[in-house]
C-alpha cells in the first residue's frame, strides 16, 4: 500500500495536469512541487536532463510545421522532410561526422541495441565474440546477454576501484581470434569515471575490430573521443526531448539491420519519424554544446564541493569513482550501515530529487552491478548529478541536511554514528 507520502506526491502532481477534473487553466512546467521550505532541488541529471529552453522553442515550432509524414510528396510533407533532413545536418555538424552516417532512433537504449545487433549480424562470419566492460550500462549488457543466449560469446573485462576499465586488458580481449565487436562507454553512468576510449579504439583499429561507444553522459558536455566506430547516445541526457536517440555509423563500418525492412531512416530504424522531437533535440544538443565550458566550469567546482565536504560531514561513507579523471557532473558516494531506499526517500521529504546507482529492488534483490565491479562499498549508495544551470545554493543545502538524515537513519536502525 503506497504510504501517505506517496499519495500526498502523486495528489499533487494529478491536481497539476491539464485533464485533471476541474482544471482548464494551462499547464504550467515544469511541474513545481513545492516545499515548506521552497522549491524541490532537481539533482539527476544523469537519469535525465530538464528539457533546455532552446529545445523547448524548437519543439513547439515544430509541432505546426513539422507535424507530416516526411516520406510523401505534398507540401507539408516536404517541409516536415526539410526539418528532418536539416536536423540531420545539423547533428553531423555537431558530431564531426557525415549526415548519411547519423540515424535518429526512439532511444538511447534501441540505438544501443540496434548498433549492437547489426554490428554482430554483420561479421557474423568474422567470429561471434563481442567483448564489453564490466560497467557498462544495462542496454549493453542486456544486448551481451541476448547475444550470449543466441550462442555467441561475452568476454568481460574488469575495472579498477575507480571504475576505469583497464585498456591493456581490453586490447587483449579484442586481439583474440574470433572477435566480432567491442563496447565501451565514454564515461560511466554512475560514478562518472571517464574511460580510456582513444587506447581502447587504437587497439581495436590494430585487431581490425570495430568499437561501440555509449556516449550518453559526454554528448554536450565533452568533445568527443576519436577512433570510434559506432556512436550511440539519447537526447533527454543532454536536454533534449525523451523518445530520441542517435546512433552514428562511420562510414566503412559494416553493419546489417537486425529488424525486418523498413523505408524510414534508410532501413536502419523502422517506424514514422517523430519529427518535432528530433528537431528539439538537435537542438538542445548545440546548445549544450555551445554552454559546455560555462557549465561544465560551475559543476566541477560543486562536485569537488561534494566529494570533499561528504566525508568530513558524515562518517563511514566512501565517495566513489575517479576525482579527476571524470564527467564535470557526477558524484556518488556510499553510506555504510544506510539502506540507499531509505535515504533517498528522506531525501525526497527534504527536497531533493536524487537517485542511487544500487538500491535494490524487489524486482532484483541486487545491488549495483557497476559498485561491485569497483570493489566498492555498496550500501547507502548516492548518485549527485547536477543539471544545466545547478546552483551552489542548492547543493549547500544538500549538505546541510544530509548529516542529519543519515544520522537519523542509522539511529532507527540501532547503528550510532
């Protein structure tokens, strides 16, 4: 039964939607819910960015001029496929790469899958070993694992304590006979560690094996690595719309689609294009790209804030992931003797919307698989992502009361801190 809490939340959040019975005002967003104390602190980025006002312009804009099915011949067609084929543009632009090389999927997961499958499906007759990190996110995995389930082989590779993939040992990996694709994420989605893309593509250019980068949590905020393959990242990680995804294919790669014919985006992803999306998320991408080192600037110094201010404030907590060599907007950290659902719903009474990389569910009764490829304390686990435009007001108020909470927490459960 959903605690009172949970249904006040959820009151809330119905009473603001525009169909709710008695509403005909407008909708406003984003959704404010508000505190005693003020206005809620949004910090998961990581999970998803709020829509960035340039995407928000875009989007509306096109709703009216975009609308059509691009692939017909009268008016309103052509000029949902001039939007169309100009986003397309523009996100090569962006990417440094060919517009016959970029294709908009409906997320960052099918662009995973989709590179994955049809990078497997073509060199079929190369060898059936695809070899990943032990971090990667869970549409790769998720894809090894269908992979493995269809007679091919996995080969893992381990990370450090700081969640870095070690590149010797993936060059080993992919120099073996028989390997068919490698993957590798650009940074990791938990701990914000950044990986070693540009040794680990100079090794799979020597094996003639061609690499799969994730770049979820580097697109608009980081120049991208050289060496790459296939590229694939999701639009509501940068700002944009959710329900969009890239994936880049260089050209010379050799790949196969692993779905039935389509016509839309040259066979590669099947379904009407959502033309508006798409626009809004090229442009929330240029965008970022053009505040990155604004933005990036003022969440280094407030992460650097975190990773040192969390230790002093709270005892028995280890702060994860590499200090430097990482994304300018992630930190995570762990709290012994704390259950991670626990904090991270006292920290939602307090104001602050904040995930964990390794709270278990019901669902999988497991923690973290990325914490304990680290080695790492996986209780109490916290992920702090801050968003465009993060204030350092909000993250001073976050140490504030996190002392308190965890202390209380502990506490109840008869552990004195």
């Amino acid at each position: 039964m959903a605690s009172s809490h949970a249904r006040d939340t959820l009151a809330r959040t119905v009473v603001a939607l525009p169909f709710a019975p008695g509403n005909v005002g407008p909708l406003r967003w984003p959704f404010a819910r508000e505190w005693e104390d003020g206005r809620v602190a949004y910090l998961d980025a990581a999970s998803t960015e709020p829509l960035h006002p340039r995407a928000r312009e875009a989007l509306l804009a096109a709703l009216d001029a975009g609308w059509a099915d691009p692939a017909r011949l009268y008016g309103e067609a052509r000029r949902a496929r001039l939007l169309l084929d100009q986003a397309r543009a523009d996100a090569a632009d962006a990417l440094g790469v060919r517009p016959d090389e970029v294709t908009f999927t409906t997320s960052g997961t099918q662009a995973i899958q989709i590179g994955m499958l049809g990078a497997l499906a073509a060199r079929r007759r190369v060898g059936r070993t695809l070899v990943v990190s032990a971090v990667e996110h869970s549409a790769v995995l998720h894809t090894a694992q269908a992979h493995e389930r269809d007679g091919g082989e996995v080969r893992i590779v381990g990370v450090s304590r700081t969640g870095r993939v070690d590149a010797e040992a993936f060059a080993e990996a992919v120099s073996a006979p028989g390997t068919a694709l490698a993957c590798l994420q650009t940074a990791n989605h938990e701990v914000g560690t950044l990986q070693p893309v540009a040794q680990v593509a100079e090794a799979c250019r020597r094996a003639g094996v061609p690499l799969l980068v994730d770049a979820a949590q580097t697109l608009g905020r980081l120049p991208l690595p050289e060496g790459w393959s296939l590229l694939a990242g999701s639009a509501h990680k940068w700002g944009g719309p959710a329900g969009v995804g890239i994936l880049v294919i260089r050209k010379g790669v050799r790949w196969r689609s692993p779905l039935p014919e389509d016509e839309r985006e040259r066979g590669r992803v099947p379904g009407f294009e959502n033309v508006p999306a798409i626009v809004a998320a090229v442009a929330a991408l240029r965008a970022r790209m053009e505040e990155a080192e604004e933005e990036n600037r003022r969440a280094f110094a407030l992460v650097d804030r975190i990773r040192a201010r969390v230790p002093e404030l709270v005892p028995d907590v280890e702060v994860v992931g590499d200090p430097v060599e990482r994304v300018p907007h992630i930190v995570t950290f762990s709290c012994l003797y704390v259950a991670g659902e626990a904090l991270l719903t006292e920290l939602d009474k307090a104001g602050f919307a904040i995930s964990s990389g390794s709270s278990c569910t019901a669902s999988t009764l497991r923690p973290s698989h990325v914490l304990e490829a680290m080695g790492v304390l996986t209780h109490g686990n916290v992920r702090v992502s801050l968003p465009r435009g993060a204030s350092a007001e909000d993250v001073d108020r976050f140490l504030e009361v996190l002392p308190t909470l965890v202390r209380r927490i502990r506490e109840e459960a008869g552990v004195m801190s």
